[in-house]
C-alpha cells in the first residue's frame, strides 16, 4: 500500500503542477497504482469528483490511503496549494516506506537470511536533486553509475 500510495500522490503532484484537470490527473495518476483495489477505489473517487464532491471528501470516502495524505489534502485545499501537500505527502510516505524496509531488512539479516537486493527504482525524489530517482538505499538510479551523484544524492 506505501510504495502505491507515494506513486499516487508524487503524480499527482507533478501533473496538477503542470496545470493538467483534476480529473485527468486523477486517472493519471490512478493508473500508476499496482494494487487493484486501489485502482477500483480511485475509480470510485473520479466520479464523485466528477459530480462535483471536491479531493478531500471523494478522497476520505474511499478509505484507501493513509490519514496523513489526507489530512494534507485537506490543509491543501484550505490554502489552496493542493500540489505542495500532495508533495509533502509523497515524501513523507517515501520516507516511511523507507524505514519500514531497513527495518524488515536489519530483521531478516539478524535472523540469518542474506538481505535482499533492491533493484528497483522508488518513486520519490532527492530534496538536492529532485529530477532523480531514489532507491531505497538513498542511491540516485537515474544518475550515471560512477557519478558522484549516484553515490551520495541525499
């Protein structure tokens, strides 16, 4: 559900940065989503969006992302600046989804298992360098291999 829920709000928050509709940027962002029942969730929200019921509220009726994501929309909407929350929310999910995974990774090699290698690129963006792309170690994917970027973006 983390790794869905930073997707979903770091795309959303890139394309409604961009200018694109609300509606639009929902099926956009809806379509990242890997876990099917969120998919039919956000599905459910477009509608309700749709007919008029504003983020927050089609958003809280689904019940599937985190209270912190929408809290935060709920404080963007009341500010206006829907896209800084949503930003907010990515990277404090990213950031979470990343102690969760040392944690379960220091577990498993106190436990005996050789830890598992991470080769797939996270969703978030480095603060310094937010065109990259972060795996959960901290190491920028997107930068050249013997870059001193790929080896110390944070």
């Amino acid at each position: 559900r983390g790794y869905n829920t930073v997707r979903f709000a770091s795309t959303l928050a890139i394309l409604t940065a961009a200018g694109v509709p609300i509606l639009r940027a929902l099926q956009a962002a809806g379509e990242t989503l890997s876990n099917r029942a969120m998919s039919g969730n956000i599905d459910d929200a477009i509608v309700r969006v749709r007919e008029g019921t504003s983020l927050l509220r089609a958003l809280n009726h689904v019940k599937t992302f985190p209270p912190v994501l929408v809290q935060l929309i709920r404080s963007g909407e009341a500010t206006g600046d829907v896209t800084t929350m949503l930003d907010r929310a990515a990277d404090g999910e990213a950031r979470e989804l990343a102690r969760r995974t040392m944690f379960i990774t220091s577990v498993m090699v106190r436990a005996g298992s050789p830890p598992m290698p991470t080769i797939a690129a996270a969703p978030w963006r480095s603060a310094r360098m937010p065109n990259r792309w972060m795996s959960s170690t901290g190491l920028c994917v997107s930068c050249p291999p013997n870059s001193a970027a790929a080896s110390s973006v944070r």
